[in-house]
C-alpha cells in the first residue's frame, strides 16, 4: 500500500487458533482479518483453513463489485464466515474474530468486531477503542454483525491483539488491554511491524517468559503521515 503500511507478527510456537490474512481486493480496497477459533491447534486446523478459504474468495467476490455497498459486503462476509466455522467444525465452535476493510481512497476503515478484543486506534486526540459490534463466529448460524465505519487521519494507527496478549500473566495478574494502550501510546515507530514487535515484546517482559499456552499475535494497519508541503520558490 502506498498510503499506508500493514502488518502481522506472530511470537512462539503456534499452539491455538490465531489465524491472520490480508488481501488486496480491489485497487484502493485491502481486506484484512485476525480470528482466534477456540481450540488446539492440532483440532482446529481444518477450521482454520475452511476460515481462510471463505475468507479470500468470498471476500474477493464481495469487495470488488464496481457497485460495491462495503458496510453490506461486510456483514454478508461476516454472516458467512460464521456459516463456515460451524460447518467445519460440525457444531458450536466459539471464533472470536474482527475482519476490516480498509480504503486507501478515503483513509477508512469499515469492519466487523465478533467478540473480539477491541481495536485500539491512535491519533492525534489519543486512543479510542472499536469494541463488538456482534458475538463470537462459531456460536449461532443466524447471527448478524453491525459493520460500522471509522476514519484514520494522516499518521493514525489501528492495532488488535490477540487474546494470548492481553490475558498473559504474572503472578496472577493480566497484561490487560490498559498496558496494551500503554505501550501503543508510548511507541514511537516508523512501520507497522516494527509497532506489532513492540507490543510482543511489552507483553512477554511483563510475563517475563516466552508464551507457551495460548498464541501470541499482534496486527497494525499504520497509515502514512501527511507529506509537509514544500514551500513555494
């Protein structure tokens, strides 16, 4: 992307059901997912890659309609990813997941939060959170998701963790979201991994050991700053 930058950075041995993807689908349009099926790993992969199939190429046929509506794309991708994980799974399968769309055009952002931990997105006012706009994939096959839309002005961040994050703990006590809005604060970095690595390693020197019981997933969508005009001659 020319506009802005993303990433996702996964720390440890992959022993949950952390599932990320990015896709270009339309020239000014890349979607883009983080879902954590419930589960070992070892049980869930076939869930994950039903997931990820549903993913891209309904995802595809949705976002690059010429007549495309992104918030009705949205819930219809959503509704449909919840479909699948049942499906795969053969019953109940909680996923909580946020899947977005971001529009390089108009430097937004429409997306669909499942019961997800929320999105953290920083700008110049500070930090604001895009909590749920729906439950969990995995639990009800009629369940509908609100797909609302948000701005990133020039030089915003939007990051999402996964669970493994913000649940690691010491003596007893959460990483919790607050140290995760901390750190996104407090960074001062120049791309989307570099800023998904900060948040990693935050977490896992609070923990003070690698993470081995769940995943451990990071993801940031980092917009570019405005270009300061050049003076005239």
């Amino acid at each position: 992307m020319t506009t802005a930058s993303m990433a996702a950075v996964y720390h440890g041995d992959r022993v949950g059901g952390d599932f990320y993807d990015f896709l270009r689908v339309a020239p000014h349009l890349v979607l883009f997912g983080l879902l954590d099926i419930a589960g070992r790993f070892q049980e869930n992969q076939s869930i994950v890659s039903a997931a990820q199939q549903t993913f891209r190429s309904l995802g595809l046929e949705l976002f690059s309609r010429d007549d495309i509506n992104e918030a009705n794309a949205m819930i219809e991708l959503s509704l449909q990813l919840n479909r699948t994980i049942m499906e795969a799974a053969g019953g109940v399968r909680s996923c909580p997941a946020f899947v977005g769309c971001f529009n390089e055009s108009l430097g937004t952002v429409c997306y669909s939060n499942a019961g997800h931990t929320p999105a953290l997105l920083r700008d110049s006012t500070g930090i604001a959170l895009l909590p749920a706009t729906g439950l969990p994939f995995g639990l009800f096959s009629h369940v509908t998701h609100d797909a609302p839309t948000t701005a990133l002005e020039p030089g915003a961040a939007m990051l999402l963790v996964s669970r493994g994050v913000t649940e690691g703990r010491k003596n007893g006590e959460e990483f919790g979201l607050d140290r995760v809005k901390s750190t996104l604060l407090k960074a001062d970095v120049k791309s989307a991994e570099e800023l998904c690595g900060k948040v990693l390693d935050a977490s896992e020197e609070f923990t003070n050991k690698p993470r081995a019981e769940n995943d451990v997933t990071a993801l940031v969508l980092l917009r570019a700053a405005a270009k300061a005009a050049t003076p005239a001659s």
